[in-house]
C-alpha cells in the first residue's frame, strides 16, 4: 500500500528525531515520524542539555513547557581528587546566561520525549507511525521510497519522501544503507550507569555534578530533577560485569554517600562510552543525525546536544531545499559544518575523560600538582566554529552561534526572529544597503533589528562592527562594519535562491 508523498521521513522517535519533527512542522512542512518501539522507553538515560540546545526548544515553540520540567545547573561541575580537594570547575551560569537562559539543565529523558511528542499535536500536516519498522530504503531521482512493516498488523506499505532523515541510533540502519564508514577516535571505556530516587533528604549529597577523579575508582555523580540521582562509575580491571549491577555490590559502590535506606534502584546498566564521528552524512536524499552520525563519552553532557545541533542545522537547510529557495547542493554544507564542530566537542570530551579515567597513582599525582589541589581553576570552553558552509568571514565571532539579548521591548532576539535569517545593527548601516540586498532580503524574509537595547549596542561595540547576520540556527553568517560589508556577506543569500524542480 502506498502512501502520499511527503517532504520529510524521519526515522526514530526519540529526542533527535522528535525535535527535527517539531522544527519542520513550524515551517509548515509534510512529515512522517517511524519508530518501531511502542512506547517511549520509560527509564533514565540523557540527563543534561546546554543554553543553546534550549534556544533550539524556543525555536521550536517549547521552551516554557520544558523549563518546567527541567532544572537550571547553575554551580557547574567539580572535578575533585581522591582526597575530595576541587582540581578544576567547569563554571555553570545565571539564569540568564548568553543564550538568554541558564547555560546548563538536567533533566529526565521521558518527560521531555512526553513533551516533544505532544508539541506535535499543533501539526496536522506531521503523522506519526508508532511500531512501524523500516524494513529497507531506495534513493531515486525524485523521491526516496521506504518500505515500512506495521509491526502490529504486519502488513507492509510503502512511504514516499523527499527527503529522509536517520535519527535511527548508534545501530542506524540508514547509515548501513549510506554505505557511511566510521572513524573511531580512540575511546572505548566500559563504565556502570546507576540511576536512584531518594527516598528522603540525604546530608552531605552535593548540590552540583562532581567528577571523583580517583584513581581506585572514577566516578561522576549527578543532581538530575527532583529526587533523581545518578553515579557513572567506571569499570575496573578484575571487575564482573554480571556482578557489578547486582544490589549488594550496587550500594557498596555508593555507601559513603546514600544507602538503601535512603534510596531506591531506579536503573543500573553498564555501557561501553564511545568516542567515533561517521564518514558521510548525506547520499542524494539521505541523511543521517544525532547518535547515527557520531557518539561522544559523557564527560561533557554533550551527547544529546550533538543531535539536538545537527537537526536544527539541518531543518532549514530542509525547508530552504524544498520551498525552493536552494540549490540541493545547500544540504551538502549539513556535514560539512557539523562534522568539525561535533569533533572539537568529542576531542574536549576525551581530554576531559582522561583527567577523570586516570587510574596510575603516580599520574594521579602529578595530574593534582599540575591543577593545583585545593586552588581550582575555573574553565569554560569556547563554542566551536561551524566547517566550511554558509558563513563568511574571519571575525572570530563568525561561524559560531550568537548569543540571545533581551530587547527594549522586553522580549528575547529568538521570539522575534522566530525561523528565519536575520540582520541586526545600526539603523545608519542598514539603511544603506544596496537594492539588490533588499531584493536579497526579502526574498528571505529577512528580519532587520536596529533595536536601541543595551545588550545588542554592547555585542556590537565589543565585537567592532556596526551590523551582523544570522541564520535561522542563530549561527552568526556574516558580521559588517560598513553596509558594503553587509552587501558582501548577503551575496551568500544568492547560493540560496536557485530554484529546484519538485517533483511527485
């Protein structure tokens, strides 16, 4: 049986997959979501998502339902020695940070999934196929065809789209189908995953996520929401796997900090952390994200950012493509952009990783020398810039997401901005661009701020220019000290109106 065409298939339910949906269906685009499991798998897994990954849910249209039922990370995380003494801290943010929100929240995977899933609703235009497994691809010249199996009926159809997405996982059949090689980076540590809820108040347990980087034992501990707390707790030569997830051994591990008393198992698996980026994104009308496309160790809560990153790169190059505003080639600059800046991410993850995994007593001790036991050093990591794609310019702020000021009028950039490019600065700049920019903008739907908010005047006056342009992941395109400037960095605009054949 087959089904009417859509813009869009997207493979996989879960975070990835269901944020692509919601950001394609604001830009009023046709959709089918496949997930072959029933339910949204209720037990803990991502625990941690960062200030630009909720500019994402704003864009989105979610923001304040997330809030609700995430919390703000606000004192970081602590990297302390055998001896408890604090080596280094990752510094956390205000509630109001650069993205106008906290930079740092944890949360419980299933409730934002929940969430995620009934942003949906607002969407007749995107369907959802519960316990529908995609049982083969074919790329074609104008659309691809999915052979799907209802898992509840086993009956077969057939899915036309034009463009598929794998958010499919670290086991992704897409990327099997791709052909896609995957370059291994080096790290493949097994380490046991704890998940609690306490029962009561437990003294002492901190506030903020700690890394115990003690070489008898690494560990990390986390403040998640509510009640719920977690202890990844790395595996250790001689170590049984089977008996490591058993109760008994399960409370040893955690007995100077809670005890049965206090608490109950909510989960305890072991994972392997992995460190590998895919070789190959995109063939003709495939494409893959999130887990399907690269797997990072946790040291940074960087995993689910990754995916949440990719799609949102991805959806308006998607609705660009298919409004016929861009070439097909636009959806080429998809991995060339991403693959570097999810690789700087991965590449701090497994430095970070060997601070916390160091297990020589010796090294140990130098490690606590070099960092200064007891005097911390306070780091945050600089936001990497975007490969080779639609930006322009060697400014350092260029390539890489600008932040979100609040506006005279008390509202944030992105409700302003909402899904499109944008340009902001001074009036007396934009006012004299050439005629073939606005035409450029307008065919765009270009947003212009010339908004007199401190914020905005204060980033410009920083940064030495007098406008800058934005792209609708908020990624800064272009920055202009005189309106020639802004001319030359809205030629890139051209390379995004070629129109393209749609056919059914």
């Amino acid at each position: 049986m087959s089904q009417p065409l859509v813009d869009v298939a997207i493979i996989g339910y879960g975070p990835a997959g269901a944020t692509l949906a919601n950001l394609l269906g604001q830009l009023n685009l046709s959709v089918v979501v496949l997930e072959r499991e029933a339910e949204i798998y209720p037990l803990p897994r991502a625990i941690h998502f960062d200030g630009e990954v909720m500019r994402v849910f704003e864009t989105a249209g979610l923001r304040p339902e997330i809030e609700t039922m995430s919390r703000p990370g606000l004192k970081g995380m602590h990297f302390d020695n055998a001896a408890g003494e604090t080596l280094l801290i990752r510094a956390g943010t205000s509630l109001n940070g650069p993205h106008g929100c906290a930079n740092n929240h944890y949360f419980h995977q299933p409730e934002l999934e929940t969430l995620l899933r009934q942003g949906l609703r607002r969407f007749p235009q995107v369907q959802v196929l519960i316990r529908h497994e995609v049982m083969s691809i074919e790329d074609g010249q104008a659309h691809a065809t999915l052979q799907v199996t209802d898992l509840e009926t086993n009956q077969s159809k057939t899915l036309r789209a034009r463009y598929v997405v794998g958010c499919d996982g670290a086991r992704s059949l897409m990327r099997k189908v791709l052909g896609t090689t995957v370059l291994d980076l080096g790290l493949h540590q097994p380490w046991l995953v704890f998940d609690v809820r306490l029962k009561t108040d437990v003294p002492g347990l901190p506030d903020h996520t700690v890394q115990h980087c003690d070489p008898a034992r690494p560990m990390t501990y986390c403040n998640v929401t509510g009640n719920r707390r977690r202890w990844e707790i790395m595996l250790m030569p001689g170590d049984d796997p089977e008996q490591l997830v058993q109760p008994d051994t399960l409370w040893k591990l955690v007995s100077r900090w809670v005890t049965p008393e206090q608490a109950e198992i909510e989960r305890a698996v072991i994972y392997t952390f992995h460190s590998v980026i895919a070789q190959g994104w995109r063939k003709g009308r495939l494409m893959l994200a999130g887990d399907a496309a690269h797997q990072t160790p946790p040291f940074l809560g960087q995993g689910m950012c990754a995916a949440i990153r990719d799609v949102a790169n991805l959806a308006w190059k998607l609705e660009a493509v298919l409004q016929g505003r861009a070439g097909d080639d636009l959806l080429d600059t998809y991995e060339s952009e991403r693959a570097p800046h999810v690789r700087a991410f991965i590449d701090l993850a497994v430095r970070l990783g060997d601070i916390i995994q160091t297990t020589d007593p010796e090294a140990a001790r130098q490690r606590d020398a070099k960092f200064k036991a007891g005097q911390p050093e306070m780091f945050q990591f600089p936001a990497p810039r975007l490969g080779p794609g639609v930006w322009h310019g060697d400014a350092e702020v260029v390539g890489r997401v600008f932040p979100q000021p609040l506006l005279s009028d008390g509202r944030r950039l992105d409700a302003l901005v909402g899904s499109h490019f944008a340009v902001l600065g001074h009036a007396s700049v934009l006012s004299k661009v050439s005629a073939d920019t606005r035409v450029r903008w307008q065919a765009h739907g270009v947003v212009q701020v010339t908004d007199e908010s401190a914020a905005l005047h204060t980033w410009l006056s920083e940064h030495d220019v007098q406008a800058v342009m934005l792209r609708p992941d908020r990624y800064v395109m272009g920055v202009a000290r005189t309106a020639a400037d802004l001319d030359t960095v809205s030629r890139l605009l051209p390379d995004l109106c070629k129109p393209v054949p749609v056919s059914a």
